[in-house]
C-alpha cells in the first residue's frame, strides 16, 4: 500500500497489532503488517526470551517493542537523584482501598488471607519497569535485537530513550489522546504519533476517534510530515478506511488480537469479550490508577459504586489491585464462580464486533478485504 508507515516500517500494510503474546506479534507480521510487543508488566528474562523465540519464528519480517514511561506518577525516580525521589514520596494512606479490595472479595468467596497489607504495598513491575533504570534495561535488550519500532505510552519518550531510538535508527511512536499531547511529541521529534481514541481498551483519554484523528491531523501540520496510527476501538478494515479518510496513515490496534487463538488472553476473559456489546466496557481508574478501558464487571462496578473508595494515584493503585485480580483470574479458570463475576480485562467499545474467535492471520486477512470493499464504497461517491 501507499502509505508513509509501510515505507517507514517496511511492511506491506500499516495495520500495527499492540500484543502481550508473542505468537500474535509473528503471525500480524508475517501477514504484512506490524505486532508490536508489550514489554511494560514483563519481567526482563520472560521479555529477553520473547524476543529471542520471535526473532527465531518471524522470518525476518519486521517487529516492534511498547512501552510504558509515564511523564509523572507517585513515586517516580529518574534514576539521578541519589534516592531523593523515595525519601520525598508523598505519604498516601492507602488502608481504605486495601480493605475494601479484601471485602470485595470475600463478598465472592474468595479467600483473602494471602492479600496482606505487605504484598499490595510492594512497588509493582510496571512502576519498577517504567524507572529510568528499569526502562534503560529493557530498552538496552530491545536494541539489542533487530526491532523496526519502539514506541511509548503516557507521555513523552524521555530524552534517553530518544536518543538511543535515534543512535539506533529505530522510529519512534508514541501515543497521544488530545491535539495538546500531539503538539508536545511533535515538538521533541517523535516519528510517529498514535492518536488513540477513548473508545481504546486500557490507558485512554475522552475525545472520540472520530473527533480525534481530524484534529490531531490537523494540529500537527506545522511539524511537518508526521504519520498518524489511528486508535481506539477499531477493529474491521471499513474503520481504518475511515481513520485514514480523515488523515490517518494507518492503525494501530490492541482489543481485536485479544479474542484470537493465540492471544494470552485467559478463558473466562475471553469468552466474556465474546458475548460483550458495545455497552459493556468501562472507563475507570480501579485498575491502574489512571482512566483506562475494561470490561464490566462486580469489580468494576464495586469501584464504581457509591460509598466505594476513591481509586489511588498511579502506581498505587496497582499495587492494591493486581494482586486480587491476579488471584481472581486463577480462581475465574478452574470455575469459581464469584471469581467469573468479578473478572475483567481490558478492551475497547470494538469489543461489540469481536464475535467470533479466529487466528491473528485471519484477523489480517479480513481487515484487509473490509478495508478494500470500504475503499471502493467511498470512491463510488465521486466516480462517474
């Protein structure tokens, strides 16, 4: 195709797949497109080894890394400053939501005797992950593969990781949610800017595709020649069509691998997505701290709920939460069945059209054909 991401990238088709699962990232990649891995809850040896096992199954096609550097969240250390991040971390107390995660689910029958007070204080591995020395590591066993992209959530990619995407010759993204955010990355050089739309699964902001990717658009021709990836919600080729009617090069998207047969996703998650309308996802704060999309569920709506605590700021908030969800995804898989009402996962609204469960290859392919129909639909208004 014609398109500023197939040159930059080296692909056929600017379809980029955001996935935890290794085999998604193949399989997208080896069908024309881009999988891009997400390194963020990774632990540095399961990380190296995806790589290492998708280096040996791609074919040489071209591949990317994700991940998660916030600009500014409690607790944040930049590496520099001698431990003086720690000492000036603001005291928060976090006992209302502790226990209101533990009663939360004892109302379901969950036992929650190993969900102490000690273990969802601990620093979670995506805040380790998102410090400047965390970062610098995986960033340091991504280049040290041949990746075609690196690409940055919440925030500007912080001078470093710029500059060794640049010493590299590696392009960067990095997603963004208003035209303000746009404006920011264009000015610090990113070369590629995911306009993600609150329709996204996970981290996402209010402004709607639809509204987003025209402004975004155009925002940012002052910069220069920059592409945008269009995001949120869309999962069939007649919305990426329109994305790129409206100034997209491409999309970039996560929720439409999660039902596939070879997405990470857990049993009970994905049946749930399965079944899912349009209307039965949500955005909140319970999981990570900061607004992000998720199936509905008694979790999500005890959070919700009146009288439920105001969720913690990011990374405290996954710290009291992760643990319980980890248990209750456990607990969901071997049939308990207030774990299976309690389980969530993120997705986006697309999760309504996500009826069926395919391979990532078949996922390609009818993105591919909807997007040819689409392309035709709209030049049959202007044909004679």
């Amino acid at each position: 195709m014609k398109s500023p991401i197939c040159d930059m990238l080296g692909i056929e088709f600017p379809l980029i797949a955001f996935t935890h699962c290794r085999d998604v990232v193949v399989e997208v990649s080896k069908a024309g497109g881009m999988g891009v891995l997400g390194a963020a809850p990774m632990r540095l040896d399961e990380f190296k080894a995806s790589l290492d096992w998708i280096d040996d199954h791609i074919d040489g096609k071209p591949y990317g890394v994700d991940l998660i550097v916030p600009n500014a969240y409690v607790g944040k250390s930049d590496g520099d400053d001698g431990g003086a991040a720690k000492a000036k971390r603001p005291e928060i107390d976090s006992s209302a939501q502790r226990q209101f995660v533990r009663d939360v689910l004892t109302a379901h029958d969950i036992d929650v005797s190993d969900i102490t007070d000690e273990r969802m204080q601990r620093k979670p591995r995506l805040a380790k992950n998102a410090d400047k020395e965390g970062a610098s590591t995986i960033l340091d066993i991504a280049f040290s593969h041949p990746i075609k992209l690196i690409a940055n959530a919440l925030g500007v990619p912080p001078a470093y990781m710029m500059e060794r995407a640049k010493a590299e010759g590696v392009p960067v993204a990095a997603l963004v949610g208003t035209k303000e955010h746009a404006i920011a990355q264009a000015k610090v050089g990113v070369d590629i800017l995911v306009a993600a739309g609150g329709e996204a699964g996970g981290h996402c902001g209010e402004i709607s595709t639809l509204v987003l990717i025209p402004e975004v658009y155009r925002a940012i021709k002052p910069y220069g020649d920059i592409p945008i990836l269009a995001a949120g919600g869309i999962v069939t080729g007649s919305q990426m069509a329109a994305c790129m009617a409206m100034g997209a090069a491409g999309a970039w998207t996560g929720s439409v691998w999660l039902t596939t047969s070879e997405a990470e996703t857990m049993s009970v998650a994905k049946e749930k997505m399965l079944a899912a309308t349009s209307s039965d996802t949500v955005r909140s704060r319970c999981r990570t701290g900061k607004p992000s999309r998720q199936l509905k569920s008694a979790w999500t709506d005890a959070w919700e709920a009146e009288g439920a605590p105001e969720a913690l700021p990011m990374p405290l908030q996954i710290s009291v939460s992760e643990i319980a969800m980890d248990k209750v995804a456990k607990l969901a898989e071997g049939g308990h069945e207030g774990a299976i009402k309690l389980t969530s996962y993120w997705v986006g609204q697309g999760v309504g059209m996500m009826n069926e469960e395919t391979s990532a290859r078949q996922v390609m392919y009818d993105f591919m054909e909807d997007f040819i129909e689409a392309s035709e639909r709209l030049g049959g208004f202007t044909s004679e």
